[in-house]
C-alpha cells in the first residue's frame, strides 16, 4: 500500500505535518490576509485539507452575499474527481477535472495564491522540481507555495538481477569499485541519471540511504528555486518550513512566501515562529505508537524516562534516526489522536 493510499487515520506523521502548514498559515494571516485568497491543491478524495483551510482560515466562507477567497480542487482521474465532487466538505470548493500543471498553465492569478503541489510518485521528480520553482518567478508576491515530494530511496531502482556488486560488510566494501559498485553507489548513479544538473556539489553515494535521501532531495529544491528566484529582481523567496517524515513511504515537503525585495515583516513572522525550518534543516517527524496511558504520562511529566521505567528509544525503532520522546514533546501539541465513532 503507498503512502497516498494509507487513510489518514494511519498517517499521524502527515497529519502532523499538515498541522504545521496550517499553523504557519494562521501565523501568516493577520498580516497577509489570507482569508482572501485563492487556494489550489489536489484534496485527495476527501478534501480534507479544503476543509481545514476553509475552517481554520475562512478562504471560502460566505460574506452577505459574496464568497470571501477561493477554493479550486484539481484532479486528473475522472473517477476521483467524480468522487471529489460528491465528497464536497464545503459547498463553495470548486472541482475541476485537469492536471495541476495545466490548471496553471490556463490560469491567470491576478492576487496572491496559496498553491500546494503534492507529489507523491517519483516519476519524473526533476520535472516536479523544475516546475515548482519556476511558479516562484509567475505568482504574484506575497503567494505561498508548498511542494510535496517522494524521498523513497528505493524509488531509484534495485540493481538487474546477476549485476556484480561490491558487498559491504560493517561498512567497508571491496576495492574494485569501478567494476563492482555497492547499492548505494549504483544508486547515486540513477539518482544523476534522474535529476542531472539539479544536483548540488557534494552530494555522494552515501546520501542514498533512508534517513538521508529525504534531505538530500530537499537539498535539491532549495538550489533549483533560489536559482530561479535570482532571476527577479522585484522578489525574493523566504523558506518558512520543511519536513521529512514517513508514513508508509518517506515524503519531504517544504513551503516558502514569495515576499518582495521591501519586506522585511513577514520575514521576521516567519522566523520567528517556533517551528520555523528551512530546507537545510528540515523537521524530521516520526511519532513513536504510544498507548493512551503512554501519551498521558510524557505529556504530564518532565522526567519521562523516570516515570515510564524504560528508555522508549530502545523499545521504538527509528527509520529517520529520531528520538522518540524528543520528537514527541516537539509536536505533542499537534499529535493526532484518532478514536472509534458510531455513526
């Protein structure tokens, strides 16, 4: 099962990472006046994410007899789309069956926009790179732009079957390595095939592994974007959050303002909020499966390691090399919990 088919209720690490976007949103939206904006994002068949904006921030509420902001949902797949339309939390969402990049293409943005590209496939990742940093130069300041990109290493391929390749062996590998790469160099060979002169100086074989492809891929969009951004002399970009996180499959996201060249407050706003990160330093979040009484007992007490009698580290294993109570009490005000309802 991929991680964009996973139900939400067994995602609690995109549901917090959603929850930071909409914390940085509400942040914003004293001073940006967000309420009046269009967003654009995909939805998925629930349209879960309109539902909080429109919620949390007011994009598409009803004033007298006007619709304040607007609410575009965009889908491909007929079917999906059909089922979007059925599903719609909100009666001012409107549906439009088409591909993001040509709702974009077809779409002139006269205001600002809150524009969220989830990627969730790899296929053709240099292309989805490529085409969020290009809409850094054709959005009106003051837009915010959010990108969701696959960081599953194992997207790169496995070697053919019969392919002569070094064995490592507590981290050393034989010498011939010309003729016998280890996976992970025969991985950095796609990873250059895939992404070309996208890639930063530095990056080695060694960033082709599961904690460590997340940020390399971000590492990646920051360079295609301030590249881009160079080229506009009345704006500038100022990144305000990046995550890594897996549910399923590993994600990165990242998110940035469009400021102009003048605006020095929303950079403040921005860096001065607690969960302020940057591609170079992108929150990693892996929540440990707690039980109620687990939850209850690190959220009240300081000395969690005392109070539980056992070291959680040792008993969680961590994919993305986190600690489990400190990212806990990083995000506990925003860890999901899911229950049973009757209906």
């Amino acid at each position: 099962m991929s991680g964009s088919s996973l139900p939400y209720r067994l995602r609690p690490n995109k549901a917090v990472d959603r929850e930071l976007f909409l914390s940085l949103l509400m942040r914003l939206t004293p001073k940006l006046g967000l309420e009046k904006y269009h967003y654009v994002g995909l939805g998925g068949p629930f349209l879960e994410d309109f539902r909080l904006l429109h919620s949390r921030i007011g994009i598409g509420r009803k004033k007298g007899s006007r619709t304040v902001g607007r609410l575009t949902c965009v889908e491909s797949e007929l079917e999906i789309h059909k089922r979007q339309r059925f599903n719609r939390p909100v009666a001012s969402i409107k549906c439009v069956h088409s591909t993001l990049e040509e709702f974009l293409d077809q779409t002139t943005f006269t205001t600002p926009a809150i524009i969220w590209f989830d990627y969730t496939t790899p296929r053709g990742i240099a292309l989805q790179i490529q085409r969020f940093a290009e809409t850094v130069g054709t959005m009106p300041i003051g837009s915010i732009l959010r990108v969701t990109l696959n960081a599953d290493p194992g997207s790169l391929g496995e070697p053919p079957s019969g392919k002569n390749l070094s064995v490592e062996v507590d981290g050393e590998a034989s010498a011939d390595r010309a003729h016998k790469p280890t996976k992970a160099e025969w991985r950095f060979q796609r990873f250059n095939e895939r992404l070309g002169k996208l890639v930063p100086s530095g990056v080695s074989a060694d960033a082709m592994t599961f904690r460590k492809y997340g940020p390399t891929i971000l590492r990646v969009l920051k360079l295609a974007v301030e590249k881009q951004a160079l080229s506009f002399a009345d704006r500038r970009i100022e990144w305000a959050l990046a995550t890594h996180y897996a549910d399923g499959q590993p994600m990165v996201t990242a998110a940035l303002v469009v400021c102009s060249r003048e605006d020095s407050a929303a950079e403040k706003l921005i860096k001065d909020w607690e969960f302020y990160a940057t591609p170079d330093d992108p929150h990693r979040i892996e929540l440990p499966a707690l039980s109620s009484l687990e939850r209850l007992t690190m959220e009240s007490n300081s000395n969690v390691l005392r109070k539980l009698g056992f070291d959680l580290a040792e008993v969680v294993d961590s994919r993305l090399g986190v600690d489990p109570v400190a990212v806990f009490k990083k995000f506990y005000r925003l860890y999901p919990h899911f229950s049973r309802v009757e209906l």
